[in-house]
C-alpha cells in the first residue's frame, strides 16, 4: 500500500483541525467523521490533492441512529477509493434530529445524484443545492421516510394477521 | 421550485410548445415503459422525441422495489440470502457468496482454501450465465435471434450445475456462513467438466455470429457512447467501465476468496460504446473459464466448510444424538449466534460491476444497517445522457448493452 493511513490523517488535520476527528481503522478501511457543513471542502481535497487522490465515490448511504444524542440522530456515509495507491476510506458525517441537512456532492461526483435521492427517499435527508430532490424509488405520493428507525416494518393496520382469526384474542393468548 | 422537480410530461409540455414556436418542429412525448418486451425489466423511460431522435429523458425507478435494505434489519444474519438472490437474479450465486464474505469479514472466520475455490469456480460459473444472458439479448434487441436461443441452452446448463450443488436454479440461497452446506457431489464436478468441455466451441461460434456482423457493427459501434471520465464520476463499475479503457476489476484491485492464485486477463474496450461493452463481456466469459479450469486443476482436499460450530449448523445426527449439537442448531436457528459490534465494507465483483455490502452490527440477532451498493442503481442514472441525440432503437441497443437489472436497480 503505497499510501499509508498516516498520511491521510495527518494531511487531513493539517489542512482541517477539528473539523475532521474520531480516526479509526475498521477491518480494511480507514475511517473518520467530517463535521457537515464542510463535507464538500473535504471531499474536493480528497479528491484533488496530489498525494490523497481520493478519485472514486464508491457509495454513499444513510444511517439512522434512534438512541443518540439529538444532534448525531442521522449519519451519511460516503466510501471513496484510490484507485491508484488501492486505499478506501469510510467518511460519516453525523447530522441532527430536527434539521437533517447536508450539502450535496454531486458537483464533485455525478453518481451521487440517485444516491442522494434515495438517502433522502429513505431517510428524509435534505441535500442542500441537489438538482432534482424528489422520491426515487418509492411513490411520490408517500409522506413519511421508511429507513427510519421507527417506522415499523410490516402496515399495523393489516387485518391478516389478527389474533382473532387464528382462534386467539390479546387476552387469552 | 427547480424545473427538474416537476413531473416530466408538464416539463416537456412547456418544451414542446416554445420549439413549435421557434422553428414549427413538433417535438413527441415517448413511454418507453415499464413494461416493454425491450426493456428487459420493469423500468420507465419519458422520452422527449423529435422524430425518431431522442432529445431528452427522465428515469422513472422504483416498480419493484421490495424493501430489502428494511427487511434485512429485522432478520437474523442466516435469513438475508435469499434477499440478495433477487437483486441481480442473472448471477445469484455472486450475490449469495459476496453476502457470506461480508459476514465472515464482521465474524472474523477464515475459511478453508477448498470453500475460497469452490466460490470462485461457482461466481465465475454465475458470470458467465450473465453474460450468456446480457450479450445474447443484444443480439435479439439488434435482431439475431438464433444467437440466443443457441447459447441459452448453455445458460440452462450452468443452472443444473446450481442445482446439483445447491438445489435451485435462479434464487439459489447458496452456502452458509463459513462455507457451503454440503461438499459437491461426484456428479457435480462431471457436471461442470462436461460445461467446461462443450461450452467453449458454442461461445466461439457466437462471437463469430456477432463480432464482424456487419449490421450487427452497425447497429452497436458508436451507439450510447460514454467517455472513461465520465463514466467513472457517474460511478460505473464492471464490465461497463472497462469499455471505457480503464482496467478497474476488484478482482484483482483487492483479490477476495483467493482470486490472487489464478492467472487471468481484464479485458478492456477503449470507446465505451455498446461494441465495446459486447466485446469485453466475451472477453470476460473466456477469462472466467480459464479461472475455472485452474480452480479445478488446483482445488485442495480438504473440509467443504470452516470450523465454527457457533455460526454453521451441525449436521443433523448430531443434532439428534448429542447434547452440543442440540444446544448449537437451537442456538443458531434462534438467531443466537455472538456477533462483534463492528463496521465492514466488502466488495465483490459482480456481474455488472462493484456489488458492495456495507453491514454495521450492533451485537444483536440482526443488522443494524445493511446497506447494498448495487452498481445498476448507480450507473443506469447516465443513460439518459448517453443516449441524447440518438434514435430511438439505439436507445434500446444501449440499455440492453449496459445489463441494467431491474431486481438489482430497485433493491
């Protein structure tokens, strides 16, 4: 590996502060949190500077994290890739429970068009500056965000599955 | 309100009533979709047509989403291979495998050197079934149909491999955590040494029923163009970015199940139209039969699964006559198995590209987050630019040449 992890996090403090912390090595990859507001400086950085060559988005998804703190509910995960030093690195940028909003990076990365579209289909994430943020896989129509932790998996208004047809009531069962 | 928010038939209304203005010319609206034989899935296309030449379009995804990345966090870890089945169900066995390898990386488990070739010989098995699939479809949507009905008997071939080792052909729910859930049977392996010695002749003879097919040229060079760039900003993976000229293949970039002990070739295009893209999935196919037959020559003896009682189930006489067995294959189909609190990203190369799994455990019976990268969500939001300005049945050569899945594409 031509580009060591080191590297990485000292030309990201140099240049960044604060901005950038919690530094970990998870399995293969190397990961960090940007904080929100500066997530496009850091991936433009990433990408361009000469050493760090960040030139691939390889994914790019949303977490919902029910029993945090309120001002890291929701977290966006970017994975970028080296291609030519063949180094990956994991970016989470934690956003609050009222307000999630983050910049879009589609002015870096054309690709994260659908995928921005779908962490804001899923999980309500605004991405400030998108040029078409609208419901990409479900239907227009719909009002609530269904990766959110809360929203339950099956309809709770199915008649179904009711107890009573399967010869048992809440009391007896 | 940014134009692009408004349903597109009211956005090309506006359109079309200033060109009629401007030159007299009467621009169309298209459906193409969802549900059209030249699709190949459910998906919709609102094409704006001047004529037969497409000026502009808009994707509309979602018909046959399932939910899964929602499923999966309320299922227990043994349970979600059958969800990536249906995501790219041209090449199951790669998305099973690729699951298993994503768990085995967050559960620390090494697997024997006979499973790691065994996965390889049926992933590579499963990419030759796709491309078998998406290069013959090209051939049908340019207008050859003797090609596919030809190699389509191939296709069926490999899904008896699948379902001697497995049991099923397209949904495969293959292997197990650690490993496969029972070794090859003899008939197995003559089974795919028979495929091994048939198949190659056929490939031949449809590479020479295309490649210097002169309408066949025709119809494909210069059709849905995308440049090495570009295509790599969109997020293009796979074979469709190797028509590009870049050789990016995680099979090599970042060998997973011991990829690194076998000799083989990328193949790359160099103009990244729908030729190209044809030309590299036949290259594609000869190279996974070369890595094949050398996982064949090579395959070690050895145990058809790892040796980790906590996640693989016992076999079932065990179960019935010891205590230890009991207490495991209770505690695993339960869903009780010790799961580290941890992070991973595992990539595998898919049939169309980069299949990421990105799976965050939180210790209990199920994901916290699993999230899939599926390289057609990703890269199929280009071709409305890559075919702009071209007509109408290029437009349909190139979809069915960039192998967009709709099981894959809407998760």
């Amino acid at each position: 590996m031509a580009l060591e992890t080191s590297v990485i996090q000292t030309k990201l403090v140099d240049k960044f502060d604060t901005i950038v912390t919690d530094f970990v090595q998870q399995h293969d990859i190397f990961a960090f949190e940007v904080d929100a507001t500066s997530i496009i400086e850091v991936m433009q950085f990433l990408r361009d500077d000469a050493t760090l060559r960040f030139n691939f988005l390889t994914d790019l998804c949303g977490i919902h994290y029910p029993d945090a703190t309120p001002d890291k509910q929701f977290a966006v995960v970017y994975h970028m890739h080296n291609w030519r030093d063949n180094v990956r690195i994991r970016i989470k940028c934690f956003l609050n429970a009222e307000n999630p909003e983050i910049d879009t990076v589609t002015s870096l990365f054309l690709g994260a068009n659908w995928q921005e579209r779908e962490t804001y289909d899923f999980y309500g994430i605004t991405f400030k500056g998108h040029p078409q943020l609208k419901r990409i896989l479900n239907m227009d129509e719909m009002t609530s965000f269904p990766m959110r932790k809360e929203f339950p998996l099956e309809d709770g208004g199915r008649t179904d599955k009711d107890d009573r047809f399967f010869g048992r009531t809440t009391d007896n069962c | 309100m940014s134009d692009l928010l408004l349903p597109p038939e009211l956005r090309y209304a506006d359109i079309i009533k200033q060109r009629q203005n401007e030159d007299g010319s009467e621009l169309s609206i298209l459906n193409l979709g969802p549900t059209h034989p030249a699709t190949h899935g459910i998906f919709q296309n609102i094409l704006l047509m001047d004529g037969e030449r497409i000026v502009d379009g808009e994707a509309t995804v979602g018909y046959i989403h399932r939910a899964f990345e929602k499923i999966a966090e309320n299922r227990p870890f043994y349970q979600i291979t059958p969800l990536t089945d249906r995501m790219n169900y041209c090449s199951a066995p790669i998305n099973n495998m690729g699951w298993w390898m994503t768990l085995e990386k967050a559960l620390n488990i090494e697997v024997p050197k006979r499973v790691q070739y065994m996965r390889v010989i049926i992933m590579e098995l499963a990419r030759i079934a796709d491309h078998i699939i998406c290069n013959s479809v090209l051939g049908v949507d340019t207008g050859a149909l003797t090609g596919f009905l030809y190699v389509f008997q191939y296709r069926e071939k490999i899904y008896e491999i699948y379902e001697e080792i497995c049991g099923a052909r397209l949904t495969t729910n293959m292997g197990r955590i650690g490993g496969f859930e029972r070794d090859w049977s003899p008939l197995a392996f003559k089974k795919i040494d028979d495929f091994l010695e048939e198949f190659p002749a056929i490939w031949s003879e449809f590479e020479n029923l295309l490649t210097r097919n002169r309408i066949f040229m025709d119809r494909t060079i210069d059709v849905g163009p995308i440049s090495a760039e570009k295509a790599m900003s969109y997020g293009f993976t796979g074979p469709n970015l190797r028509a590009t000229g870049v050789d990016y293949d995680i099979r090599v970039m970042q060998p997973y199940s011991s990829y690194e002990d076998f000799e083989f070739d990328i193949p790359v295009g160099k103009s990244g139209d729908t030729y190209d893209r044809f030309c590299v999935r036949n290259g594609e196919v000869w190279e996974s039969l070369k890595i094949i037959k050398q996982a064949l020559a090579k395959m070690p003896e050895g145990p058809f699964h790892a040796d980790v009682p906590d996640y693989y189930l016992p076999p079932k006489e065990d179960v019935y006559n010891t205590m230890e067995g009991l207490i495991y294959h209770f505690k695993i189909v339960m869903g009780e198995i010790p799961v580290p609190v941890t992070e991973v990203y595992h990539p595998v190369e898919g049939g169309n590209g980069e299949l990421g799994f990105y799976l965050i455990t939180d210790g209990s019976r199920t994901p916290f987050r699993l999230h899939f990268r599926r390289p057609c969500f990703i890269y199929y939001q280009a071709f409305n630019e890559m075919v702009q300005g071209q007509m109408l049945s290029d437009a349909i050569a190139t979809l069915s040449s960039l192998n967009v899945i709709a099981g894959e594409l809407d998760a």
